[in-house]
C-alpha cells in the first residue's frame, strides 16, 4: 500500500478508495480464508473495500431496509385501537 495514498484516505480524500479496494482484494481472490478486506481508520471510518465487501455491505443494507417495511407494515396492522 501506498502510505501517501492511505494519507489521502486518512484525510477524508476517497478518490483512491476504488483503487485501494483493488489492490486489496488480492487478498481475498488468493487466500480462501478471507471473505472480505477493508480498511478502517482509527476512529473506526470506512476508508476502501474490496468489492466482496462492497456487495455484503449492499446486501445487508438492502436487507434491513427490507426488514423494516416489513416490520413497520406488520405493526401498523396489529396496533390495537381503543
């Protein structure tokens, strides 16, 4: 890895994250023990991705967004009235 782009990562600049998320995702491709690789700043910021990574987090968000219609509609038709 780069140190000055991971500076650049560091300081809020994304333009290299795609790039970044390449490079890293040799990782997951060669070694089957990884489903996924990230980077993380010290106060917990998403800095790059793998697209392994990228297509979970996608998942999960569409999911939860999924279930929370589902729970909103289920409730709205149990709520008791009086």
């Amino acid at each position: 890895m780069d140190p000055l782009v991971m500076e650049q990562l560091a300081n809020g600049d994304f333009s290299a994250a795609a790039q970044t998320g390449d490079i890293i995702s040799w990782t997951v491709e060669h070694k089957d023990i990884f489903s996924a690789q990230y980077i993380l700043s010290l106060d917990e910021t998403l800095l790059a991705a793998d697209e392994n990574y990228n297509n979970k987090a996608l998942l999960m968000v569409t999911l939860f967004i999924s279930r929370m219609k589902r729970f909103s509609t289920s409730n709205r038709r149990t709520h008791s009235k009086f």
